[in-house]
C-alpha cells in the first residue's frame, strides 16, 4: 500500500485545479493530475507537484464521457491502488454568454455534461471504490476517505447570460448533499467549495469588468481570488479540519456571499 494519500484532482493542468494539486503535494499526497486535452500544462503542473514534495502522474480524460470516467479510475488504481481524496474541478464556462431567452440547447448539453453529469458519475464511481477501501479496513494515516466538489458563486448567483453555468453548478450543491447523506454511514465526509471570481484562463477574457466590480467593493475583500486560495482551502479539508462536517459549504469568495446593508 503506497504510504502518500492518494488524491484524484479533475481538471488539475492549469487554474484552480494546479493550485489544488499544489497545496495536496505539500501535504505529501500523491495527485492523479486529469486533464482534458492540454498535456503539457498536466506535465508542468506534474513538475510542480513533484517540487512541492508531492508525486503523481497525469491521465487525460473527458470528465464527460463515460468510458474516460471508468480509464480514469482504472488508471489510479492501477498506478495507486486507492483513492483517498476526489477533487471534482473540472468545469468550463459556456463558450458565449448568450441571455437566456436566446441561449441554445447545444451549450446547455456542454455544460450540464462536463459541469454537472460528469462530476455526479464519477463520484458514484469513486464513492464505490472508496466504501470498499472502508470495509477492506483499508485506511491509512489519512484517515476515511473524502470528497470535495468545487462549484461557484453562480450556484446562487443568476447570472442571466450564463444561465447553463448555473444550473449546473447549482445542482453540484445537491449533488454534494445527496453523497453526504449516503456516504455518512462510512464515514466518508462529502463537502463544497464555492468559489468567487478567481485569476485562472477562464476569468482572463473577462478581467476589466472584474476589475470594475473589484474597485466598486461587490465582495469585501477587494482583490482577485488565486489558484491557491481555493488549494488551501481544500488543503484544510485533506488535513482533516472538519471532521464532524460533511454536505457542508465552503464559501471561499471574498465574502462576496454576504448580504450587507
Ligand atoms: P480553467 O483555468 O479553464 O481550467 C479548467 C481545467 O479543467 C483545465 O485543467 C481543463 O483541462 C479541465 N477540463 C475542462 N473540461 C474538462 C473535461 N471535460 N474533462 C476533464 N477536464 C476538463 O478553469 P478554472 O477557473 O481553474 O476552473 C476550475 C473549476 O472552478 C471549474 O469547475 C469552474 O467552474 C470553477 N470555478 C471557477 C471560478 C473562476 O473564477 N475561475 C469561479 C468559481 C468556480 P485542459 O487543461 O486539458 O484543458
């Protein structure tokens, strides 16, 4: 049995997803860095984790198709033998913002697959796998298994010409709700991170109008969100900070989530 805790980070290559990966290889874990089709940011993000004091290796897979769902746990199990942590990140914003009384069904079926049915199956896949490694008493330093889902501020937030983006991320926050409440009885802790505005490549075509709404004051903590805020935070939950927690939320948006007066 490999001695790192084994972590499955989706869409680890580049924003959210490297940072995650970072702050886990700092706590010595092992990260099965997927990514969707860009291989040299996974291997960049690879060397980092390796630099960081951590080890992995990366897969390609579409979190979207099925049979890249099955490849990729068969892969970290063939490589690791366990899964200790799934990260689900992986996510993509609709390629045009287009309002909702105009949108097209393409877009909704993208984002629904990639944002909401891919992260729902394979966690069904790895809870699986997870409650074996519970009942085959094979727990290590680690401890029980955990989940973690990174969904967004547009959970609760309509954003009317994005509206396939949230549906989705607001069904990642029952999704977390359902597989807390099965997975309890294994001790198998299920938790969400909703982030704010964070710099990754998926904010960049959009930065001058965040920059805007950073210098109004539309979350209190007036700067962008990075990569390794979210990796802390997910960092917190692999330490196992939050042992009597789980279907809980994590808002890690500059408290953009606040209703002030
Ligand atoms: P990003 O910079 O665009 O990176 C997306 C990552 O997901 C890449 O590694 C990409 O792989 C991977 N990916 C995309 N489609 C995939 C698929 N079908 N299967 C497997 N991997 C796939 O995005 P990000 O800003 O880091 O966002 C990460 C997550 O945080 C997303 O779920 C996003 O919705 C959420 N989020 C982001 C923000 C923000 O402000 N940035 C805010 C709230 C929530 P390749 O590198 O191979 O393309």
């Amino acid at each position: 049995m490999s001695e790192r805790p084994i972590s499955l980070v989706t869409g680890a290559g580049r924003g959210i997803g490297r940072g995650i990966a970072i702050e886990l290889a700092k706590l010595g874990h092992a990260v099965v860095i997927n990514y969707a089709g860009n291989a040299g940011a996974a291997d960049e993000c690879l060397q980092l984790v390796r630099a960081a004091g951590g080890d992995g290796i990366t897969v390609r897979a579409d979190v979207a198709v099925a049979e890249d769902r099955t490849r990729l746990v068969n892969e970290t199990l063939a490589a690791y033998g366990r899964v200790d942590l799934l990260v689900n990140n992986a996510g993509v914003a609709p390629n045009v913002r287009a309002d909702i009384l105009e949108a097209g069904e393409e877009s909704f079926d993208r984002l629904i697959n990639i944002n909401l049915k891919g992260p729902y199956f394979l966690t069904q896949a790895v809870a699986r796998q997870m409650i074996e490694q519970v009942q085959n008493n094979a727990v290590n330093s680690f401890g029980t298994p955990r989940i973690v889902t990174i969904s967004s501020i547009s959970a609760y937030t309509a954003s009317v010409n994005r509206g396939d983006y949230c549906i989705a991320k607001a069904g990642l926050g029952m999704m977390t709700a359902l597989f807390a409440a099965r997975l309890a009885e294994f001790g198998i802790n299920v938790y969400e991170i909703r982030p704010g505005v964070i710099a990754t490549d998926m904010t960049s075509g959009v930065q001058e109008k965040y920059d805007q709404l950073i210098a109004q004051g539309t979350w209190p903590l007036r700067r962008w969100g990075q990569p390794d805020d979210i990796g802390r935070a997910v960092a917190a939950i692999a330490r196992g900070d939050f042992p009597f927690s789980t279907g809980e939320v994590i808002n890690v948006d500059g408290g953009f989530h606040l209703r002030t007066l």
